[in-house]
C-alpha cells in the first residue's frame, strides 16, 4: 500500500486542481484571425463607429468598450451551463474615471450575475473600484481594488448555487488571483450572495454604463469553464478506492 499512496495522492491532486480549474467552454485572446467579432461575439451596437473594437497595446490585442450598452459584446455557449461556472479575464482601462463608471461581464442576462468595474469615487477618491453581485442591485465591492490607469487587472468570479438553491445565488471574485486560489477557488475577494432568477447560463455578455468621455475599457484573455458535477468526484473517488484494493490484492 505504501507504493500506492503517492501515486492516489498525485492524482487526486492532479484531479481536484482540474476540476476547480474548469473544463473550457469558451476562451478568447483577441491575438488570432478566428477571435472577436470574427469568432464568437456579437454587439447590439448598430452604430460602427460605436461598436466594441480590437485595439493593441505593446503588441498584445484586447477587445475595447468606449460607449454605452446592456449588451456591448455578448457570446451565446455552445451548451447551456446549469452547474458551477468559473470566468477569468484581464480586465484594464484608459482615462480619467468619474463615479460609478460601469464594465461588467455579465451571466445569463444583462440584469443578472456580473462582476467588473463600477468606479467608487463618491469622495473624490476613486477606491474600491471592482465590483460582484447576483442581482442587478446588491452590490458587493472588492476591498482594495484601487485600480490606476493602464495597468492591467486580472479578474476571476466563481458562480454557483448553494444550498440546494434551483437559482445561482453565490457569485466569489478575486483581483489578481494566486494560482492556488485559482485552483482551490478559495480566499476570495468578496463574495456576493443572494438569488439571481438565474438557473441557467447559455450566454455571457459585456455590460458598459456610464463612461465618461475618454475613458475606454479593455478585456483581454477571457475563460469560462465549467466546473464538473459532485457525482464527476464521487467516480474518481470510487476509482481511487478500486487501485488501493488493487493494490492490497498485489502485495496478500
């Protein structure tokens, strides 16, 4: 058994970092032909000059916000998810912000789970600038998320339904996540709880409100994944219990 025990341990590592990192439903880095409007996005934006556009900044692309729009981008998934969700992205901004200065990425519907930039500068003082929520008005802001001007920002959310909630109703979001945070989904930022009306996700979109003149937003890098059902675990852990009694067998 002694030989079976490391071998049980790195695949269960193995396995519970993948299964908190997601399987990839939809990714995006704006670097290729097939990305962008050229991929999966589309805009309810008619006007062209209006509509969201691939910029580049030190060689590296993102998709660029600069008006106003429940619906700026938005990407309809191939399946319908009903389970855990996860959706990093990069997230930066040019200009001089004013208060309340919106960019969310949205889950579902426009109205929904969203997380991003809502400016906080009531005082003058722009602070605690990221924002997470479930509902189209229970706002939970990101300690700390001072953000400056042309840095670029990487977000992470995690939305999912607890307590045998039918609607997502738990919205995590983390600034800058460590690579375990990323893979155990823990020490979050700020974590949004309430019930959305939302049970299932089949599209993410880009929600943008009240920029002020000059100030641009950038995404860049942008993943969803799904997160595998309890019962994906349970499988492994029963396969986990099958090498062992292998094991066992071996060595009698």
């Amino acid at each position: 058994m002694k030989r079976f025990a490391p071998i049980a341990a790195s695949l269960l590592f193995a396995f519970s970092a993948s299964a908190n990192a997601g399987i990839v439903v939809a990714h995006d880095n704006f670097d290729g032909a097939n990305t962008g409007f050229n991929a999966g996005w589309a805009t309810d934006i008619t006007s062209s000059k209006n509509k969201p556009t691939l910029t580049t900044t030190a060689g590296n692309k993102s998709l660029t916000f600069g008006t106003n729009h429940d619906r700026a981008a938005y990407w309809k998934l191939a399946e319908t998810q009903t389970g855990g969700i996860i959706v990093d992205f990069s997230f930066s901004y040019t200009g001089k912000l004013g208060n309340n200065n919106f960019m969310g990425l949205w889950l579902g519907d426009a109205n929904g789970p969203s997380f991003g930039l809502k400016s906080n500068c009531d005082t003058g003082v722009c602070t605690d600038d990221l924002y997470v929520r479930t509902l189209g008005s229970n706002t939970s802001y990101l300690l700390g998320s001072d953000l400056v001007a042309g840095q670029s920002y990487h977000l992470l959310g995690y939305l999912s339904k607890t307590d045998g909630s039918e609607f997502y109703n738990s919205f995590a979001a983390w600034m800058n996540p460590t690579a375990y945070e990323m893979t155990s989904l823990t020490g979050a930022d700020r974590v949004a709880t309430g019930a959305s009306k939302i049970s299932s996700v089949s599209e993410i979109g880009i929600r943008t409100a009240f920029l002020e003149k000059g100030v641009k937003v950038s995404i860049d890098n942008l993943r969803v994944s799904e997160v595998p059902e309890p019962a994906t675990l349970s499988l492994f852990g029963l396969a986990l219990a099958g090498l062992g009694l292998a094991g066992r067998r071996k060595r009698g």
